[in-house]
DNA sequence: CTATCGATGTGAGCGTCACTAACATGGATC
DNA sequence: GATCCATGTTAGTGACGCTCACATCGATAG
C-alpha cells in the first residue's frame, strides 16, 4: 500500500501525471487566470474543459464540483498569503513593527495576487473548508476577550486596551485590502497600496 | 403626458398596483427574505415568480434581468445605511464624536440587516449602478491626498495626517462590519457588535 | 507475457436557471 | 366603443453543473 501510492505519485503529490499529464494543475492553473480576468463567478466547469482540452465531464474526476476547486484553489491562495505574512513579519526585531508589517504584507497581496484573494475572500468557499475555516476565526478569542466573554475571571483593562488594538488591526487591513481590489479607491499599484497601508496602520501606532 | 405619468402612478411611485398588484414590491421583498435565509446566491427568479403566484417571465416585466432586481435591493440599502449614519451623526456635537457614531452605526446596520447588507457587500452590483459606484467611491480623494497625488501644492504633514486617519477608520468599520457578517467572528448579536465597534474605533481616538 | 484492476477520460443526457418571443387581458383614455 | 399600453402568460432556448455507462491505458500480479 504504501508503496504503491509513493509509485502513483512519482513527483510528490499533486503532480498527476496521468492520460492528460497535468489536468489537475491545469484546471487549477485556467480557473486562476479566469478569475484574474474576469473574477470568480466567470469560472465555468465547461470552459475550464475546453481550455485544458478535455471533455466537460472530466475535471469532476478530480474535483467533486466547482465549489471543491474554487476551495482548492483557496487553500493554496491561504498558503501563499501566511507565507508573505510570515517572511514579512521576520524582518522586524519590535512585535509591533512585525505585527504591522504583516497588516501590509496582507495588502500587498491582494493587490499583486488579486485572482488568489478573490478566492479567499468569498464567504462560501471558506465556509466549505474546516481548515480555511479555524485560519480565519482566529480572532474571535480576542473578541471574547474585549467583550468580557473570557470563562475565568476578569482582563485588565489594560490587556481589554491592547487586544481590542489586536483586533482594530486585524479589521483595517482586511477592510482595507477589499476596499482596494474591490476598487472602491479606484485603481492603485502596488507600490501606493503599500504606502498606503502603512500610513493608515501607523494611525494605530499612537493606540497601542 | 405630465398628467398620465402623474394618474398612472397614483400613490408615488413604486407602488405600482396592476394585474398583481405589486408585483415589484412582492418581488423584491421575496427576494430580501431568500437572502436572509440563505444569501444572495439563492435568489432565482424562477423562485421568486412562483413565491408571488406569477409565471417565471413575469418578474422580467419589471427587472431586465437578476441584476437589476439585486441592484434595485442595494440602493434601498444605501438609502437606509446613510439615514440611520446620518441619525447616529446627528446626536453629537463632537465632529470627531460623529463620526465615531456614524461608524458604529454602520456596524449596526451590517448586523441588524444582514440581507440589505449582503446586496450592499457585492462589488459587482455596486458595479452595476453609478449612483452606488459614485457613493462608494467617496475615498478616493483622501487616498489621493495621503498619496501626494493631489493637484496643485503638497498638503501639510497635519491634514495627511488628519486624512489618513479618516481613511483609517472607514477601512476599520467596513472591515470589521464585513469580519462579522461573514460570521468571522462567530455569532454575535446586535448590541455585541455595537460595543465591539466602539471599543474598536476607541482605539483610532488617540490617533486623530 | 498476459489477465486484471484502478485511475482517468469520453459521450450522451438530465434538471435548473436566466432570459426571450408571441400572444392575452384589462383599466384608462379618446 | 375602439384603442393603447402596462402587465401577465405559455412555450421555448441555450448555458451550465453534474451524473452515468462505457472506453483506455499504465502498473501490478500470476
């Protein structure tokens, strides 16, 4: 058994090499495009075929349905992102120096990676994958922990002061990045959406 | 032709009493309640007709298409999001105090009109209206004054400052409005939500 | 070396959905 | 009473997600 799964998958998993030789990442890598084109919704089982040059009921052989690659595709995307976050973060000796450059390390995302972000941005896609899930409900301790929902005891003032600047954070750089990609600040590079950033998390400097 | 218009509209408009009686009203109430239950993906039209007792073609008498029905939802959201902001303004003399309110009322919104604030949270209706593009593109010109790219003369480090912190807190009440009805932060009620977004927007104070 | 097996791909078809075209109806106006 | 127009109906079309029965081919077993 377990040799022949390390024979089935000869180049490390997610290599498929099979009768098309690459469908898996193809599709994955068409449905990316579409989505940097013409964004999620554009995404169409039938076309995604067509463009990998299979017939339309062949990627349901390696995706259950459209929801499960969109999810695919949004686990890479969360990946990707806490990766950029943490090589960020390591640059920085003062944590909250680190924990700002990782607010705009997650701007600079979206803005450069805007087809991965738009898949980790819809609400149902996350919803269909407990993993993406638990990453994403990270905060609700520190919202228990402002809101004196915290079992056992009473939060100083002070940690109440400190965790609700956590939290400030973590909202203005999420609803700072979707104010961007969904262009509510018009078009913007990369570079101003990074200046951008930091000048407004520097607004919660003085917070903290 | 003033005076047909004015007797075929007898009440105001959209109250458009015919065969059905308010077909349009019917339909956009069905289609609110679909979205409270089960989000914006899960109105049909084919369910809405047959939720208000018409044939499927029938909603196309009033609405072009899907779009046009989820368009005319959202500007009814913008209109009730900017009354209650604007009520929430009204009762503090404080300009900075305002707009706290006018945050945090936002907030509220998000949670007590979950449905109204889905259609509102969909980049491509917003798309889809000018008047709802022009409304939300209010930031614009406060990034462009923190980016420098403002016309004519530099602005004082004081006003980038000043500005930059008003970018902020819009980035930090549509972000945490967003972190929570995308259920982010696990369920929350009303009231939580309330004290959650002044404690959080408490944290912008020391900043401005 | 061949029989077998399992993973992958195909062709045809089904149900749902947005949308359209041609015709029906009925209240207001001339 | 004829006419008109807004509103509604019936029937149909095409796009799309998804399923089922069958084909193919590489690898493994005898």
């Amino acid at each position: 058994m377990a040799r022949r799964s390390s024979k089935t998958e000869p180049e490390r998993k997610a290599d498929d090499a099979y009768h098309h030789g690459h469908l898996r990442t193809a599709l994955l890598q068409a449905a990316l495009e579409t989505i940097a084109a013409r964004g999620v919704d554009a995404v169409k089982m039938n076309d995604l075929a067509r463009r990998t040059g299979v017939s339309v009921a062949a990627p349901f052989r390696h995706f259950p349905n459209r929801q499960a690659l969109l999810v695919a595709l949004a686990e890479d995307a969360a990946q990707r992102l806490q990766a950029r976050m943490e090589a960020a973060a390591r640059s920085h000796e003062d944590p909250t120096e680190a924990h700002r450059a990782r607010g705009v390390a997650y701007v600079r995302f979206a803005v450069e990676e805007p087809a991965y972000f738009a898949v980790l941005s819809r609400a149902d896609v996350i919803a269909a994958s407990p993993p993406l899930q638990r990453m994403s409900a990270m905060n609700i301790e520190a919202m228990d922990l402002i809101l004196g929902k915290r079992r056992g005891g009473e939060a100083t003032p002070s940690l109440v002061r400190r965790t609700a600047g956590v939290l400030a954070a973590q909202a203005l750089t999420f609803g700072l990045a979707r104010m961007i990609v969904e262009g509510l600040l018009g078009d913007i590079t990369a570079e101003q959406a990074e200046r951008l950033a930091y000048e407004v998390t520097g607004v919660l400097g003085e917070g903290l």
